[in-house]
C-alpha cells in the first residue's frame, strides 16, 4: 500500500528529517568527523526506516514531487542572484580547468559503465545507464533518458534501473565527498578545523556583533543573518520571477534546440535579473535574504529527495549492476583526489572542489554544495569553490553530457 504526502505533509517529514539529521551530526562523531551533510544523515536513516516498513508491513510513501521540485528550483535561483558579472570574471581560468577535469571524467565515467557491462556480458547501454546518465545526470535525466531507452531502444527496466542509480548516486556522493577532502586537507596540511566553540560563537554569536552591513558568506549554512521582512517579500519576488520565468521557458523551448532542464533556467533567471537590477537600475540585492531562503531551499530537498528514496528498487537490481555502480565509485573517488585536485591547484580550495566534484558526479549540484558546505563550515571559507562548483554543475554539465550520451548512442548504431 502506497500513501502519498501532500505538500504540508511532505514539508512537515522534511523538516522532521532535518532535525534528525542536525541531532545525528552532533551527538555521533563519525558523522561530523567526516563532515556527512545533515539531509544525508537524517535522510538515509529515513529511508532505511521506510525500507523496513515496506519489507515487514509492505507499506510505502510518496512525497510532493511539486514541493521537491520548487525548492530545487529556489536554490539554484539563489546562486543565479548572488552571482554578478563581477563574480564570474572572478572565476577566470579556474572555472575552465574545472570544466575540462569535469568533461573528462563524464567520458570516463561511460567508459568505466561500457567496459564493465560488456566484460559482464549485459547490454552496454545497462552500463550507460550506470554511468553519466544517472550518476552525473541524477534523477531527471535518468527519468528523461530511462523513458526513450524503454521505448525507442528496447532496454526493459531502464527507467527503474536509472531511478536505482541515481538513487545510489546520491547517497554515495552524499557520502564520499566530505571525508575524501577531509583526507585531502589533512594529508596536505591545507587548514587547521575550528574547534566546537568557535563554530558556536560564529554560528549563534550575537546578532549585534555581526553589524548590520556584513555579509556572511553561503559557505556557512547555521550563520545568523540580518534580514527584515521588507528583505524577505522583496527578495521572494525574485524568486517568483525565477521560478515562474522557468517554468514557461520549459514549455516554450521543448522540443527545439534550445531546450534546456527547468533549474537552468532558473538560474540563469537569476544571474540576468541580478546584473540587470544592480547595474542598469542600480538596485540594492540584498545577498543575506537570498543566502538565507537558498540554503533552507537546499536542506528542504535534499531531505525531500532521500525521504522519497525507495531503497527496495536498489535491492532488485542484478549483480552486475552493483558492480559497475561499486566501481564508479571508487572511480570517482580516485579521479576527485587525483585528477581534480591536483589540476585545481592542490591546496584548500581544489579540496572543496574535489568535495564537490564527488557531489554532483555521482548524484546532484544540491549534494555537492552540501559537501561543500560541510567542509567550509568546519575549515573556512572558499569562495572560488563556492562560484565555480554551481556555475559548472547548473551550466554546463548536462548540457556535456548530453553531448556525451548521444555520441555514444550514435556510435552504438543506436540513435536515430
């Protein structure tokens, strides 16, 4: 039997799941010692839970697919917004190593699922699957691309099989990243952690002390910041101007060249209407409102996203599938350390890259900024992280990877 959750009742387990997750972070100390994000945390013991309930009762949940949707789209909203022109200059050549590292490692990724499903003798699209369709393109464009597989090239359960991947995807990127760049920074000496008193003072200090005009960094996620309700309305009105500027861009494009997925949009909403107000009309953006609803949006579905988890559909996959979806990780995790660090410099800030890189390489751009967040929050700031990650992950990467999974169907004889 299945129940489905309503928008409330989908907000309300999340925040439950939130709150479970801040409680597991802080009272066991694996989980902060490698920096596991708080959604992860609390999601992953959600998910186990309705796994066992579906096992011995048989019951299952649906979430508010439409809620999870808008705070996606929220949060990549907030990055289009706090990124003015100035900011992206500011990414220069770092943001183009990082998409070179990135646009090699999606053909590696197909190759790693190709090879391993060929030597297993499955179909190699099975192996696609379990590559950059799923683990760098996450759910949609496993939704997207298991539905033409289905249809147009005969894979049985390829919509299944790359909701399972994804799903592997995202709790394994959830999971590796904060404790590979852990290692990184302490192999390498690159920050010294903060202890529990300063993350307290800087966290819940007095509101007074933090001044009225400073600007808290989106890197600390628990920072208390000054905003006012006229902040917030107006702030939201962007949002909604994001979202709905999106949403009929969607409609307007599907099916033409120009077609891309809807938070692309969203963020690129963003970035024109906060060029276009403080340049043009030289309006004041106020970045604390904005960091404030996209750091909550980002919790809200990532927790969203884990709570919704059906783990029994990564139990009916074949073993061969987990063996390719094993070796991608420990691919991704080779790479990160030894590709995207190195080639992003080698010091603190290629390690928050290399977090991120195992965020959005094997699940999604919100799961990398989380580890990413986890790291900051524990050694400082990075800034170059912080703006080359989102830019990348939102931007550019589907729009590879598209490019990517076509040359490869087209070298299988399987496109049209």
């Amino acid at each position: 039997m299945e129940f489905k959750f309503d928008a409330f009742y989908t907000l309300i387990a999340a925040v439950l799941v939130l709150l479970l997750g801040r409680f597991l972070v802080n009272k066991i100390d694996f989980l902060k010692r490698y920096n596991i994000p708080e959604p992860v945390a609390g999601g992953l013991v959600a998910a186990v839970v309705s796994l066992i309930v579906y096992n011995v009762w048989g019951y299952s949940i649906t979430t508010s697919s439409t809620l999870q949707s808008s705070f996606m789209l929220i949060f990549f909203a907030s990055i289009g917004l706090s990124a003015n022109f100035s900011k992206l200059k500011e990414g220069g050549i770092g943001l183009v190593i990082f998409l070179i590292a990135v646009a090699s490692f999606i053909v590696v990724q197909n190759a790693v699922g190709i090879s391993l499903a060929t030597l297993l003798g499955i179909d190699p699209l099975i192996g696609l699957i379990a590559g950059s369709i799923t683990l760098t393109g996450g759910h949609g464009t496993a939704g997207a691309w298991g539905e033409i597989l289905e249809t147009r090239y005969g894979i049985e359960g390829a919509l299944a099989l790359g909701m399972a991947s994804a799903t592997f995807g995202l709790i394994i990127g959830g999971i590796i990243g904060g404790p590979l760049a852990k290692t990184l920074i302490n192999k390498h000496k690159l920050a010294t952690p903060m202890s529990d008193a300063s993350i307290q003072e800087r966290d819940h200090g007095s509101a007074n002390d933090l001044g009225s005009t400073e600007y808290v960094p989106f890197e600390y996620p628990h920072r208390v910041r000054l905003i006012t309700a006229d902040n917030a309305i107006t702030t939201l009105g962007l949002f909604a101007i994001c979202l709905a500027f999106a949403e009929f861009m969607t409609g307007y494009t599907k099916g033409t060249a120009f077609e891309l997925p809807t938070f692309v949009w969203a963020l690129a909403c963003g970035v024109f209407l906060r060029n276009m107000l403080e340049g043009v009309f030289k309006v004041n953006i106020f970045d604390r409102a904005i960091d404030v609803f996209g750091n909550a949006s980002l919790s809200l579905y990532l927790a969203m996203a884990l709570l919704s988890l059906k783990l029994w559909q990564l139990a009916d996959l074949a073993g061969p599938l987990m063996v390719i979806l094993a070796a991608q990780t420990i691919t991704m995790a080779l790479y990160a350390a030894y590709v995207t660090f190195r080639v992003m410099g080698k010091n603190y800030d290629a390690a928050v890259l290399a977090a991120g890189h195992c965020g959005f390489g094997m699940g999604a751009t919100p799961t990398a900024v989380a580890n990413m967040q986890a790291i900051t929050n524990m050694y400082g700031p990075s800034h170059k992280a912080f703006l080359i990650v989102p830019l990348c992950g939102a931007f550019f990467v589907d729009l590879i990877n598209v490019v990517v999974i076509q040359s490869i169907l087209q070298f299988f004889g399987c496109s049209d």
